[in-house]
C-alpha cells in the first residue's frame, strides 16, 4: 500500500454535466467563486461543459481555483466532428475527465481509448481525473474487483512515470451516480485500496505514492465530511451537488479533514 498519505493534498471537482452554458455558467461562478477562493489546503476544480469553459476561465484565471474539461479526444486535429482536442483545452484547463461512467455507458468509450486519451493529456500538459467503477449487477454478483481491476489496468496503462503525481483516478460506483445511493465510506475505501494496490503493482510505490483517489457517486452536503475522515480517499467528483453552493460545503469538509488528520 502506498505510504504518503499525508502528502497527498485533497482534490474536489464538480463536473457540471449538461448544464450551465456561458453565462449560466459565468452568474453561478460569479456567486461562489469568493467562498470556493477561500478555502485552504484543497485542489479545487470546476468542470463545465465545453462551450461554457471559456467563460468560465475568465472568471478563474486570477484565482486559485482551476478549470477542468468533462472530455476530451486524443488526436490533436483532424476531421472528427463535435470533438474537442487536447491543444484547444492547453490554457485554458488544468484537468480533463476521462472516462466517465456516462461516457462508457452512453457513448461506448473503452478502456483502450480511454488510454489513448490519458496519454494524450500528459503529453499535452492536462493533468487527467481518469473514473473507473463497477455497475449494480457487478457488485451483485462480486465482481468488482474483477471489473476495477479491468478498467485500471486497461485505463492507465503505460503512463509516464515520472509525472504520476498528475494523476488523479476517480472510483465512480455506477450505481451510486445520481440515484441517491450513496456508498458507504467503507464500501468506498475499501474498493480505493484495490486501486491502489493496482497502481502499485503497475508501476511501483514509490511512483504512486502522490497519485490521488476520489470518491465519486451521490457525494453530498450531508455525507461529505464522512467521506472526507478517513486517510484513504483524497477528495470528491461532484456531479449534481456541484450545481449547487453545497459544492462549496463539500470542498470546505475535504479541507478541514486533511487539517484535522
């Protein structure tokens, strides 16, 4: 298991989804944006829908909190339709989301592109939030090591060592994702050491030991800060609750644990 717990600092992001265009988007930064700068100790990170991210940006440039792009395609150009490359993201996103349980289940993404995407944004300077997570029937039928450790190893391999601090793998329980149900925090770390464990054996402890692993999957206002006691998980993916000010709730309980650990 990878040591280093302490090093690690949190990292909370809210993937808007399909919401919130530019100046949807701009108006609800505008409102939250002086209480998310004033938290301490946390990698706070918004992603909204593409057309919005430039709006976005020129509100977040001069602040301590960073944009994050919910997709992207691995190629730098070319003729792919409705896709957003790499360079188009370079200045104006910190991080890019890839491989989201939508993306796999609607959109039919793989863990080989998914791969190919992940070693894309190294190269292009994006530092990844790559999600892995198992569906209800998997769990059901106690597959989810077997499905977690599929998706780790296909997602994340033969990435470049030395910049495995970038990293950031998001469990994201399929049958947690807007449907209320949440995991339990137990459930949660415990399939978190899973991948750790994977991260280790793939590439070795002392290369890992900075890579950091959120919880993500109905995270609330109300059960943030239990998610946020334990050493094992290094912050949140907030989908519906980043719509929101409880957002700003959310990032302020992963800060105050790693304060209080």
């Amino acid at each position: 298991m990878s040591g280093m717990v302490g090093a690690r600092r949190p990292i909370v992001a809210g993937n808007w989804k399909m919401n919130y265009g530019p100046t949807e988007a701009h108006d609800f930064l505008a409102r939250i944006l002086p209480d998310l700068e004033a938290i301490a100790g946390v990698d706070r990170v918004v992603c909204p829908p593409s057309i919005s991210i430039a709006a976005a940006h020129a509100l977040t440039s001069a602040s301590g909190v960073m944009l994050g792009a919910q997709n992207m395609y691995d190629a730098e150009k070319g003729a792919f339709t409705g896709e957003i490359s790499p360079l188009m993201l370079r200045g104006l996103c910190d991080y890019v989301i890839l491989g989201h349980s939508e993306r796999r289940a609607l959109f039919g993404e793989t863990d080989e592109l998914v791969n190919r995407k992940a070693l894309s944004a190294f190269a292009h300077g994006l530092r990844p939030i790559v999600c892995v997570g198992e569906r209800l029937e998997d769990r059901d039928a106690n597959l989810t090591e077997r499905v977690i450790t599929a998706q780790v190893r296909g997602s994340l391999a033969n990435l470049p060592a030395d910049r495995l601090n970038e990293l950031v793998v998001a469990y994201e329980p399929i049958w947690a994702i807007g449907t209320g149900r949440a995991a339990t925090t137990q459930d949660a770390r415990d399939v978190i050491a899973i991948i750790r464990a994977l991260l280790d054996e793939l590439y070795g402890e002392a290369a890992t030991a900075g890579v950091r692993v959120q919880y993500g999957g109905s995270v609330t206002a109300a059960n943030a800060a239990e998610l946020a006691a334990g050493p094992l998980i290094d912050g949140a993916l907030v989908g519906g609750a980043s719509l929101t000010a409880d957002f700003v709730t959310i990032t302020r309980a992963f800060a105050e644990a790693k304060q209080a650990r």
